[in-house]
C-alpha cells in the first residue's frame, strides 16, 4: 500500500532495489502456483493412488526389503567402499611415489575409470571369463559386485586420497623423520591417519554415490536371494503389474542417502570449524 | 670432543648458492646459538645437520659418525639427534602423551610401559605432565613447543638441535620455552640454537655464531660476538636487531 502510494506521489521515480526484489519474486511465486495447480488438474488422482500408492502391494514386499533387497544393498556398498578404500588409498600413494611407473600406472587407472560408464565395467566383468579361462571371482555375485564398485570408487577414491595426503602439512613428515622414522612408517602412523580424516566428509559423500551405484548390480544377473534394492522394486512392480514398489524402494534409498547427506555436511562443517 | 663437526659443506636449491662452505664445530656438553639476518642460510645449516636438507657436498658428522656418508643408515643416525621446529610440528591426531611416545615405541622399541614412563618424565621436564591427555590443538602455542622438546628430550638424543623455536609465539609465551631451554642448557644437553633471541644468546650460548649470505661471518664467545663485535656486517646486524625502528 505504501509502495502504491509513494509511486503515485511520483510516477517518474523509479522502483527501489527492495521493491524490484518483491515484484520480481512475487512473479517467480506465481508461475510456480500455476505449475503446480496444472500439473495437479492434469494428474489422475484415483489412477496415481491406485498405481504408485497401493498399501497392499506395498505390504507385499515386506520384510524381503529389508531383510533381503536393502541388506544386500548394505553388503555390494560396503564391499565395494573396503575395496575402494583400500585401492584409491594405494593409488594416491602411488601418484606420490618417486618411481616413475608406478605413478604412470596410478595416472592412467584414474583417467581411465573415472571415464569410463559405471554401467560398462559391470557389463566387462561378466566377460572375465572369456579372457581368462576357467577364471571364477570369488564369492560370485557378491564378488563380482565388490569388485566392480571397487574398481570404479577406487579411481575416484584415489583422487580424495591424494587430496587428503597433499593437504597434511609438511612438518609432519620432517618432524617424524626427524625422531628416526623411515619413510614408510612415517607415512603410516602420522600422515596416512591424518589424511583419511580430512577426506571424511568425501568419503562419505562417496559412500552415497556407491549406494546409489549398487543397483547396477542388477547387471551381473541376480538370484533372488542376491537380489538389491532396484531390482526387487522391479520385480515386484512386474509381479503385481503396479510400479508401487519401485517408489518403496526409492523411498528406502532416501532412507539411508537423506542420512548420510546429511552427516557428510555435518562433518563437513564441524572440520572447516576446527582449522 | 666433538659432538657435531661440519667440513666445507655446501647447499645449492637449483641455482642459489644457500651454504657457501660452512667449518664448524659443536663441542660436547656445548651450546652454540646461530644469529644472522633471515635468508642467512642459518636454518639450512640446521636442517642440513640431521639431513632434512641434503647438502650438496661437504661432511657432517655427529659422535664421530659421518652422516653424508653413501652407506650410512640415515634412520639410525637421526636417533641422535633432537630437532624442535618453529612451527612445533606435533603430531595433530595424537594426544601429547602418545606424541612423546610414539617414536620410542616406533623407532626405539620400547615397551609401552617403558616409553610412558620416559615420556611423563620429560612432560614433567617442561612443566606439561598434566596436559599428556590434551590434543595439540587444545595447548597455547609456547605449550605445543614444550611438548616438541619433550618429545625430542626422549629419545636420549646427544644433541638438541632448535630452529628458532619461539619465533612462531605470541611474546607472552616466548619466556617459558626459553626457560626449559636454560636448564636443558644447565644440565648440559649440547645444543644448536637457531635464534633471533639476543637475551638467550649472550646468557646461554657458550658460542655466538654470526651468519650472513650463506657464510660465518664470526664465531666466538657472547661477550665478543654480541658485545664487541668485529665485522661491521655483524655490528649492522646487531644494530637492527637490538635498536629496531632506529
């Protein structure tokens, strides 16, 4: 009203900042009020209630999500970040060696896996056995799934790593050396743990990709017992002939990514805090 | 007898000459405080003395043992040898108990047992035995440094070497450290002093060395070097140093 009246008073002045804000926001909230009352008209309520709501089917799935799908999610994430720690953690040392090819190898691994489609490496992996006869990975679909989310996290682990190691500062590695630490050891006790804190939030940042990333499990052919999160929602949508379950297993992703999101923000802030 | 003895050492980084030939010695039981503008080369020749820095030629030796040598196991040597930085260096992740333990443990091969006993021994030393629980990060700068000394003061090294261990402390905090430091000196620890403290220096030192552009401009005792200089590079230095702002 006052803002009416002042432009009345003068009709050549022109709109404060302030006020330009509150007209151009009002639009944004407008615009976005009409898509949303479109979409809602448009949407066939009875059928999305029926189709993506129905609490039976849903009911159907039950306890398998949990006790089966997530479970199995829970172990290809976990198994696939133990090797990803461990192989990211060797590479980014390697890129730090003083022997040339093993940095040339640590390069290499990094550019070529962090281009390469995740989806790809899991379509490999099922033709190991065709270059090398006879050969059989361990553990099979566990296996197979820890070692292809291994192989991809590991080239992106490798480069949290080194920017972990690069940001310890120098006189760790001089004073450790100077108490008569060989290098090695020097690395272990005082640089390598002091890395794996600063790269705690990436970490867990990676954690979530490799969660979501678990569903391409799906690829290396599952039994049901083996079966993950995507696929049992999946099945079971085929199943009842209603894609209920998919959005129950998106809903039990959220479940865990929200979380973990969440805490990686917070270990986040908490170290930028305390430097 | 000599505890260390550097023989025309040289260190070049690419194309700048830093040590132009340095000779000198540190008697056992000695303490000898190097002085000297920055960009003096004071701090190489330290680092050089426990080959953080490797010299570009020349001989260093420490209780008779030559550490440039090709063969010598450069681990075992630097057991000897005590170095207390100027930005402390503890280690971040470790509480100040495990600090001054882990290297005993580590390099030493103490028991556990053992490498607690010595290390409460020498928080005792500097006054800290009631911060060993604290994290580096909870402790006062001049704190931080107390527990470098310590930590060094446990390995049973035969010399302290100190690269100007109170230049990274607020004021307040610099007497404290240099106290520790007198009674290593009264109890006679041999020492390498890299400082820009005069005080520590005329009343501790048992040798002033004044460098300058990568040589020793003077060495001898306090009251000469400081006192009575020779070299007019010195007597500038001097002047700067004692009367700032003239």
């Amino acid at each position: 009203m006052m803002a009416d009246q002042q432009a009345a008073a003068s009709p050549q002045r022109r709109l404060s900042p302030r006020q330009r804000q509150r007209i151009s926001r009002g639009i944004q909230y407008g615009v976005l009020l009409v898509i949303v009352v479109v979409l809602a008209l448009l949407a066939d309520w009875p059928a999305i209630k029926e189709s993506f709501l129905s609490s039976k089917v849903a009911g159907e799935g039950l306890p398998q999500l949990f006790t089966v799908a997530l479970k199995n999610t829970v172990i290809y994430t976990i198994s696939g970040f133990i090797g990803g720690f461990a192989v990211g953690l060797l590479l980014a040392l390697m890129r730090q060696s003083s022997v040339a090819p093993y940095r040339w190898i640590a390069a290499g691994y990094v550019e070529i896996f962090r281009g390469l489609p995740a989806l790809l490496i899991f379509l490999m992996i099922g033709s190991l056995p065709l270059a090398f006869p006879g050969f059989q990975i361990p553990g099979e679909v566990y296996g197979q799934a820890a070692l292809g989310l291994g192989v991809v996290s590991a080239a992106y682990m490798a480069e949290t790593f080194r920017a972990g190691l690069q940001a310890v500062p120098k006189g760790q590695m001089e004073a450790a050396r100077s108490l008569g630490m060989p290098h090695m050891r020097a690395m272990v006790s005082i640089v390598i743990p002091q890395a794996i804190r600063i790269v705690i939030p990436p970490l867990t940042n990676e954690l979530v990709l490799l969660f979501k990333d678990s569903s391409l499990v799906l690829f290396l052919g599952v039994t049901a017992t083996q079966v993950e999160l995507a696929k049992f929602g999946n099945d079971q949508a085929s199943t009842y002939a209603n894609p209920t379950p998919i959005l129950v297993s998106g809903l039990t992703y959220l479940l865990i990514t929200i979380p973990l999101g969440y805490a990686a923000r917070r270990l986040e802030a908490r170290q930028g805090a305390s430097r | 007898m000599s505890t260390v003895e550097i023989r025309n050492l040289h260190k070049s980084f690419g194309k700048l000459e830093v040590l132009k030939g340095i000779d000198f010695s540190v008697e056992t039981g000695q303490v000898v405080c190097v002085i000297g503008p920055s960009g003096s080369g004071k701090s190489t020749l330290l680092r050089c003395v426990n080959l953080l820095e490797q010299p570009t030629s020349g001989q260093v030796f420490v209780d008779g043992i030559e550490l440039t040598h090709p063969d010598v196991d450069i681990d075992a040597a630097r057991r000897r040898l005590g170095m207390v930085f100027q930005q402390f260096n503890l280690f971040a992740h470790l509480t100040v108990l495990r600090n001054v333990t882990i290297a005993q443990e580590r390099v030493l091969k103490r028991p556990r047992a053992e490498a607690v006993r010595i290390a409460r021994e020498n928080l005792e030393k500097v006054g800290l035995s009631e911060k060993a629980d604290s994290y580096p990060a909870q402790l006062s700068g001049g704190q931080q440094q107390r527990v470098a000394i310590a930590r060094a003061l446990a390995m049973n090294p035969s010399l302290m070497l100190f690269d100007e261990p109170t230049s990274a402390l607020d004021p307040e905090l610099v007497g404290d450290v240099l106290q520790v430091m007198r009674r290593l000196a009264e109890d006679g620890m041999t020492m390498l002093v890299v400082t820009h403290e005069m005080g520590f220096a005329r009343e501790v030192a048992d040798r002033v060395v004044f460098m300058d552009q990568g040589v020793i401009v003077e060495d001898g005792p306090p009251a000469q070097v400081i006192a009575a200089p020779q070299h007019n590079r010195t007597r500038e230095f001097l002047h700067r140093v004692l009367h700032p702002g003239d």
